[in-house]
C-alpha cells in the first residue's frame, strides 16, 4: 500500500466511515449475531467514559475521579438484576468472550473438565477445545467434551448427554451456543449436576434479549447457577460482555473479572448498556415477541420456495435463527458472496454434519439467518415474505445479484428507523457527525 500523508488517513478514515454508513443503509442485515442500537446508546459510547479507568468495584475503585462512574455503574448492575431476575449481575466483561473465560475461572481450574456443544453442533469458539485454540481449551486449560447431539431435532439428547456426565464426571455443564434455534434442555440436568459435584452455566450471549422478552427460556430458574452473555446480538446494547448469577457465586465470578480478565471494562458501554437494559425493560417484550414470529415467518416463506430449512416438523425455529441446508445450491460460502452483491447480509455456517462429509468453514454446507435487527428496524411477517423474495431470485432464480441490490436499497428506504427504544424516530443507520457540526455560537 503507497504510504499517505496523515491528513490523507484522516480524510480517508472517515471518507470509509461514510461510506460503510450508507451501504448499511441500503442492505438487509441477517446476521444473526448483530444488532443496531439506538442513539441514546451510541450517544452514551462517544462520551468522556472512554477515556477513564475504574478498575475495581464501584466505591472500591483503584481510581480517583469515579463519582459519577459509580452511580451508572450501581445502576446497570440494578437494571441486569431486574432485567433478569438474578440474585447479583457483574457488568464489567468487556465482551461474551471474556465473561465465559471469567466463569470458566470462577467455577474450574485448569485441567477440569467441561461439557459444551461442539462447534459444528452450534458451540462458540470460547468453548472449544485445545487443538482448535479455543478460550476453554488453549487459555484456561479446559478438557472440553462435547454434549451428544440429536442432528434431527437440532439440540442435546438428553439421555445420551445424562449418560455421558456419570461417565465423564465433568465440573462444568455449560448450555448455550452461536446457532441455537430451540432452547436447550436446562432443567433436566439440575439433578445430576448435583450428583457428580458440577456447575451448571448458559451461555445466553445469542439470545439474551429473547431471555430478557421472557420469550425463549429462563435458564437462571431451570438450574444454572451463572449465565454469561454478549450485550448486543438480541440484546441490542452495546459491544460488551455481562454475567449474572447466584448470590453464593457472586465473590468468585466478580474476583474472575477483575482483577482476573479486565483492567479497564470500557466505561462507555456499561453507560451504553444503562440505556439498552432500560430499553429491553420498557419494550423488551413485544420486541422479543416480534423476533420470534419473524423467524418462523422467515423459515416458512424460504421453505415453500424450496429451501431446505432445518426442522420443519419442529416449526423452523424458537429463537432469533433459522439454519439453512444450501448444499443443492453449491454451499454456505458461494451462497453468502453471492447475497452480500445482492446487499443481503447473511453468513456460511458449518452443519453438524458437515465435517463428516467433508465440507469446512470455507464453503460449509449451511446459512445462518437472524431477524434480530430488521425486527428493529420495524420490519413484521409480511416484509420477511419480501426478503424471502429476494433471496430466492437470487439463489434458485439465479438473477444478477447487482439488480437484486438495487430493489433490496429501493425496498430498504422503508425502513430506516428504528423501533423498540425510547426515541423511537431515531435513523437506524446515520453516521453521528460531531466533525460535520457548525461551531457553537456560544
Ligand atoms: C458471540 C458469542 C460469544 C462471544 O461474544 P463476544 O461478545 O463476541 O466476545 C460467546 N458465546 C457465544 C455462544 C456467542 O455466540
């Protein structure tokens, strides 16, 4: 790359910035992991916050100059608390990584062994094993093994996984995952955790804000004595990391985050996060609602256009996700190059079954496809039967994806605000242009 005059990287910099905004503008985001906030939560990352440090806890920090930081802090540990029914919340997790490595601290020691989904059948990174550098295996020293899983009804066989925890005898029964389209069986494990002496711990960092709606399942009332999550996939906050648990775990689990994985816990977006939990408890409900019903509308239309979308005979889906077998139409990497001309956002997923027969994450044979943010956009079933329209002109229709763009732009200027927050007339995508203000008169 030709070296640029500093100046040049300014103008650049933000020329980029622009450029990302509008295009985003004019797509139809289904990925299922992301979100927009509102812009009282983006106000909230851009203030002084991010320049401060209060390591510690609010009115025990190691910093001077906390006053005001403490009172936000104290509030959003409330908020989590009310959010989620839980005995104590620590918000400091800088993001879902780093709130499972502080559980993973609190309730292991390195060498022990933990249950989790494998990655194929849904798991996350943070949860895998050694040889493939995962947080629980290659940072913590976990052994990782994997929940036995029912591929046909895309969850944990439960008797097979009970059998499997007498015989492993593992520390940690860990549920939760990054394609999870059915809550997970919780509640039936309580008893044997006991038994062999193990915690129980959800990884809700996808579905949160379904958790939050009351809309999915209660994990913390089923059995788990933490639940780690990611701020800002269905809980539409910002790009941060929480942890909610038993007042009998509350020491152990703060003691893990700090001094344990933060020093710094970016300040801004636990004010940030202040303002999506308050978010979430006014409208957290309907918004939940509407998610799941997009979902299943989503997976319907695509499957009467002939997709091959995961579990029919289950209803598709009861979260935020859907999961799509595109093999027949030469797999999950072609397809989401081919959608993202098409300014449709979606991203390849790896299916349980997909090592096996010998496909990988370059070109796996799945897609997996999120409503969480065209929901708060407004967008309701009838729009998901136009998105589907899209899809299938350019996946089995075999149309130019760059004609498709300009319908899937036309279509999107329908939808540009954004719903479920307190200014709800606020512009979904609008790039806040503190450079572009006049200067105060005052
Ligand atoms: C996204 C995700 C994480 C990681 O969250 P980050 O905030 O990206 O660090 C952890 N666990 C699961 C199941 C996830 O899907």
């Amino acid at each position: 790359m030709r070296l640029m005059h500093p100046s040049e990287i300014l103008n650049r910099t933000f020329e980029l910035l622009r450029k990302h905004h509008e295009w985003m503008k004019g797509t139809v985001n289904l990925i299922a992991s992301e979100n927009v906030t509102s812009v009282a939560v983006r106000e909230a990352l851009i203030s002084d916050f991010q320049h401060r440090y209060a390591e510690g806890w609010p009115g025990e920090r190691v910093y001077a100059g906390c006053k005001y930081i403490d009172q936000i802090e104290l509030m959003s540990i409330d908020l989590a608390k009310q959010l989620f029914k839980a005995e104590h919340a620590n918000v400091q997790p800088t993001s879902g990584v780093a709130a499972n490595l502080a559980m993973f601290t609190a309730l292991t020691e390195p060498g022990d062994t933990m249950m989790c989904l494998s990655i194929p059948s849904g798991g996350h990174i943070s949860m895998g094993k050694k040889k493939l550098g995962g947080t629980a295996g290659a940072v913590h020293g976990l052994q990782v093994e994997n929940w036995p899983f029912d591929e046909g009804r895309m969850n944990i066989d439960v008797d097979a996984a009970i059998k499997k925890v007498r015989e492993v005898r593992p520390k940690l029964l860990l549920f939760g995952g990054s394609v999870f389209l059915f809550p997970h069986p919780v509640k039936e494990f309580a008893e044997i955790a006991n038994e062999v002496g193990a915690h129980i711990a959800y990884d809700a960092a996808h579905v949160a804000g379904l958790i939050a709606g009351g809309q999915f399942q209660d994990p913390l009332r089923e059995g788990a004595d933490v639940m780690t999550c990611s701020t800002h996939k269905t809980l539409p906050g910002p790009q941060h990391g929480m942890i909610l648990c038993k007042q009998e775990l509350a020491e152990r689990i703060n003691k893990a985050v700090f001094p344990g994985v933060v020093s710094n816990h970016h300040l801004h977006c636990v004010a940030a996060l202040n303002v999506a939990l308050a978010e979430m408890l006014e409208f957290g409900k309907e918004y939940a609602i509407q998610i799941i019903k997009n979902a299943r509308a989503l997976a319907k239309e695509l499957y009467e256009r002939g997709f091959s979308v995961l579990c029919p005979d289950q209803g598709f889906t009861s979260s935020h996700t859907i999961l799509i077998d595109v093999t027949k139409y030469g797999g999950g990497g072609i397809i989401e190059k081919r959608l993202e001309e098409a300014n449709i956002i979606i991203n390849r997923n790896l299916l349980p079954w997909d090592l096996r027969e010998g496909r990988h994450y370059v070109n796996p044979g799945g897609i997996r496809l999120g409503v969480s943010e065209v929901t708060r956009l407004g967008m309701r079933e009838g729009e998901m039967k136009e998105v589907a329209d899209f899809i299938t002109r350019v996946v089995v229709d075999g149309i130019s994806p760059t004609r498709v763009a300009v319908e899937v732009q036309e279509f999107k200027k329908r939808f540009t605000k954004l719903h479920y927050a307190f200014d709800s007339m606020d512009e979904a995508y609008e790039y806040i242009r503190i450079r572009g203000n006049p200067p105060s008169s005052g």
